[in-house]
C-alpha cells in the first residue's frame, strides 16, 4: 500500500498507459479520478477497476472542464496529492505538413493542457503533493517526421526544471516519466496501422532495444507508483526514462 490515503489524478486515464496507472495506483490503496473526452472509455475503464475510482470526461484544452474536474476532486476528497499529466497525442507529419490545426491539436493537448490541469489542481495542493509529466523517449531522439508531438514532449519535459522553481516554496515536487516503446491503441491502430503491420513493427523494434523488448503499460505504471509514493520524495525535477535502454544506445533506425 505505498499510495495509501493519497488521492490522484490521472488525465487520460481511461486507456494505455493512463488506465494501467490508475489500476496500480487503486492497488496501491490511492483514490484515482480519471479524465478523458469519451466517457464511454472511462466508465469501462471504472467499471473494471471497480472501487476507489472516479471519473469525469473532460477536455485538457477546455480550461471550464479542468475546473470541473477540480471541483469534483474538493467536494469529494477535499485535496489532491498527485496529478499525472498523461493526457497526450501526437502523429506523424513532416516539418513541411505542419499546418495551424495540427500544431493547435498536439501543442494543445500536450502543452495547454497540462498547464490547464496544474491550474485547476494547484489550489488543491499541499506541501509534499506532486505532478508527473508523461513524456516521451523521443525527446533524446532525432526521428524524422515526429518533430512537433517531441517538440510538444521537449515543452512537458521542461516543466520539470521551470515548475520546480516555480513551485518550490509550496513543497510541491514536478517529475516526469519518458516512456519507451509502449504497444497502446495510440501507438499502433489509432495511427492507421493494421494489426499485422503494427506485430511486424513491434518485432523490429525489439531487436533494436537493449532489453530485447518493446515496453508494457506495466512497466510505466510501476514508475508511476514510485514518483507518485513518498518513497521518491527526495527525488525532484528528473525525467525517469523506462525505455529499456533505447535512448542509451541511439541512434539506431527506428
Ligand atoms: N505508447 C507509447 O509508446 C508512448 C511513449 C511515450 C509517451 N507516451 C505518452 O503516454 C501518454 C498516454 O499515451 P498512450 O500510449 O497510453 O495512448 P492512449 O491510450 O491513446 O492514451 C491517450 C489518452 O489521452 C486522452 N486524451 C487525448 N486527448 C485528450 C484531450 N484533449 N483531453 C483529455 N484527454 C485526452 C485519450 O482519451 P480520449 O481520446 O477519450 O480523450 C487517451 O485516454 C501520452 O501522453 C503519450 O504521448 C506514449
């Protein structure tokens, strides 16, 4: 029970790697709240979780729907000790495609949206309460055609050092978790792949990554649990990358 009495909320929590958070985090003996836009979504990933769970579908780009969740989390539990800034998307498109509507989609979901979830929850927080930002490996990587959802994950990760500062007089502690190679639906049919193209991709890759092995979505909620539990409370201001080793050894051809 290393998140015992802690209340959390995780944003993009009703699929990959946000649910398997709030699972571990359930396990863990914290209250989760999970957002997303559909709520179908977040009321199977409830439904299967089963207790200690709530959910509101809201909007990172909508600042009324942070404020709902906000409001939501003080009726109900009064404070809040972690918020997992995991909401995120992306794609990939050339630096010669990039046009207003897909910069205003990836920097408005990663980058607004998080500073919108911290200004909704930041009055619900006390000394020693923490953000974890989801990043990404791909911030220490050169990959073509990926460089507006890294330029939006290299914007998360330097909230780390500036909201640090900015929040050190409040005790409040800002890290982040730069996933590796996860399979989720974001990472394989939700960009166009078929099942069979996405295994293909996963069995390449693997033989690219140290560990011998693409990531879970277990692997990054056992991170989770560490940044989020009092036994990281001296950790402050890190990017915790669980990727196997990748980053370590690039470039390789992804
Ligand atoms: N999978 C990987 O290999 C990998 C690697 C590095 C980093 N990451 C990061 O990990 C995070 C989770 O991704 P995932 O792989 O688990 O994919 P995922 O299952 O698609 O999760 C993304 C979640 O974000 C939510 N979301 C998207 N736009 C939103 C918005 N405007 N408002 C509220 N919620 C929104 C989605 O729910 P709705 O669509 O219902 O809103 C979904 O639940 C992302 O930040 C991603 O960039 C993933």
């Amino acid at each position: 029970m290393r998140l015992k009495n802690k209340v959390a909320l995780i944003t993009g929590g009703g699929t990959g790697i946000g649910l398997e958070i709030a699972k571990r985090y359930v396990e863990e003996g914290a209250y989760v709240y999970i957002t997303g836009r559909r709520e179908n979504k977040l009321k199977e990933a409830a439904d299967m979780i089963g207790s200690n769970i709530g959910y509101v579908a809201a909007d990172v780009t909508k600042k009324e729907d942070m404020l709902k969740v906000a409001e939501k989390i003080r009726e109900e539990q009064g404070h809040v000790d972690i918020v997992m800034c995991n909401a995120g998307i992306g794609g990939y498109v050339s630096l010669t495609d990039i046009d207003e509507k897909e910069f205003y989609r990836v920097m408005g979901t990663n980058v607004l949206g998080t500073y919108y979830t911290a200004q909704a929850c930041l009055p619900l927080m006390g000394e020693g309460t923490t953000f974890i930002m989801n990043t990404s490996v791909t911030v220490s990587l050169g990959l073509p055609d990926f460089s507006l959802y890294i330029a939006a994950k290299s914007a998360m990760k330097s909230f780390i050092h500036t909201w640090t500062s900015e929040l050190r007089s409040r005790k409040i502690r800002v890290n982040a978790i730069a996933p590796g190679i996860i399979p989720t639906p974001a990472a394989g049919g939700e960009l166009g792949r078929s099942p069979e193209e996405e295994k293909a991709r996963q069995e390449y890759r693997s033989t690219l990554i140290p560990a011998g092995k693409v990531g879970n979505v277990l692997d990054v909620a056992n991170a989770a649990v560490y940044l989020g539990s009092d036994e990281s409370s001296y950790v402050n201001g890190v990017e915790l990358l669980v990727d196997g080793g990748l980053a370590a050894i690039y470039p390789v051809k992804l």
